[in-house]
C-alpha cells in the first residue's frame, strides 16, 4: 500500500539509496515498460516547481522512450534489492525485459504512465517540464576525462514532482 | 562559529527556506562580493560529485561575477531575515552594495573566493564543473509563459559542493 508523502519524509533515504543506485522507470508510446539504474540526479525546486532531474545518454533505451513520452518514475530501492540495482545497470531494455526477469511487479502509475515498482520504498512521478542537452565546451575538463571519454553526452531532463509515494 | 556538516543534517531547513528564498553569494575577479535572492535550486549528485545547481539570468550582476570566477556559495538565511532575502531580490549589485547597506557580514569563504553570510545558518561552498545554457525549443509552454515572458533565459550553473557548513 502506497501512500502519498512529502520531500522531507523521503529526501534522505533517497541521497543515501543514490550513491549505490535509484531504480528510473520509463514508458514508450507503445505502452512498454523499462527500468534503468541511475546513480545521479538532483532534486529541488525549478520554474515554480518541485522538480526531480536525471540524465540520461542518448545511447540508452530509456532515452528514446523519455523522448516518447515525456514522463518518468523515480524509485528508491529497499535493502536487499542490490541485484536488481546491478542489473538494471548493466542490461539493455532492447534485449532484455528486465522487469521480467527480475521478477518485479510493475504498478500502474498514479499520476504518470511510467510504472511504479512495487518492493521499492519510495518513488517520485515525473511529467518532464524541461531539458538541457549537454554542450560540451561549457563542462570542466575534470568532467570530461571522467564522464564522456567517449562522448555520448547526457540529455538532463527536468520533471515537474506530480507525486511522492512511500509504503504505508 | 561554522563547523563543517553533511546534506542530511541541512537539507530540510533548506528546501523549506528555498520556497522563501536563499541567499546566494558571489565574487568577481576584482575581489568585489554580491548577494543576491533564489527561490530555484537543485541539490544532489551528478558527474560522480554532490551538486548544488543554480539558475542565473545574463541580465543579473551575479551572472557577470560568476561566470568571471566560477565559484558560488548558497546561504540558507535565519528566521527574521526577510526583510534582508526582499532587499536582495528587488535591487541589483550593479547600484547596490547589499551587504553595506543590509549591515550583513561577510566571512571569508573556507574553500571559495565567494563569501559565506554570517546570520546566516546553513551554507554550501561550491566550485562550477559545468553549466548548461537554456535551449528556449526545450521547454515545456508552461514554462515558456510563466518563467520567460522577455525571455532573459537562465543558465544553469552546477557547483561542486566542497563544504556544507551550519552553526556550532
């Protein structure tokens, strides 16, 4: 049973659950599901909003489904998730339902048509309002050696929070 | 007297004071500082750091001093500020010394040019590793027409964050 919540109830469990990986679930026009390990994103206030940024490469599967459909699910993992977490980072939604194969139940979104996870502890439904493509010229050289050795600059997408959700 | 914390132990006060305005405090090549009030920011990971992002107008006096040194430093105000987090939001720098004339005092900052606000009970020192100029086509209409009527678009600024510091 999924409840509605503030930032504040789930801010730090979702910092803390970020530094080893948040599970980003993502919906194409078709109706198909994919979820994808992330381990950075920002969280704030933006244009008047509370807003939730990821960023993703324009190589991975979940970039084209985003472009699709504009929306995202945000879930913070529970303990003992930590080989969904590894293979979520690891596998293409392109040749893997990795919902499926790791045996997760994807619920219907309340307020976004991406899935919420269901053993996850807390999730954030995103209706992206706004997104910056990286140019690379304005990104420290420090960030360059270490992030794009081989390009594939990450398209931030800024979403409007329309609901935080947290186990009963 | 500040003593180095972490994000959880100031995130909350933070986000709630980010609804009211946060003081932002910058340095130009010159050595000359200013204030001036945010009511946007994002706050996380991103490129394998902590970040804290800002917005910035190229209209401000704080986009010339920031984009001269690269370096920023967020002040999350006390109770009893208002009339200071007004102030600095209505005047600019470029007419204004705001720290004189609100009888502010500026600290040094521990590991950034740009200062830290005394009164002030919480602060995130940061470096820019990089920066994202807004795209006008990127944007969702209700962005456009809420945020950017005489257009003025913001940059993005990402800073490092090397210290987070609050009152003894």
């Amino acid at each position: 049973m999924k409840v509605e919540c503030g930032l504040d109830d789930v801010f730090e469990v979702t910092t803390h659950k970020l530094q080893q990986g948040l599970l980003l679930t993502t919906v194409g026009s078709d109706g198909g599901y994919n979820v994808m390990t992330i381990g950075w994103g920002l969280v704030g206030r933006l244009w008047r909003e509370p807003v939730f940024m990821v960023a993703v490469r324009p190589s991975r599967h979940t970039f084209q489904l985003v472009e699709e459909t504009n929306v995202f699910t945000v879930n913070v993992p529970s303990d003992g998730m930590d080989a969904t977490i590894d293979f979520c980072g690891t596998v293409s939604g392109r040749d893997h339902d990795k919902i499926a194969e790791r045996g997760l139940t994807a619920l219907a979104g309340r307020r976004v048509r991406s899935p919420i996870l269901e053993g996850c502890i807390a999730h954030f439904e995103c209706s992206v309002i706004g997104k910056s493509r990286l140019n690379p010229e304005l990104l420290s050289s420090n960030v360059h050696k270490t992030c794009y050795a081989s390009g594939d600059y990450h398209t931030l997408y800024f979403g409007r929070i329309l609901s935080i959700l947290k186990d009963a």
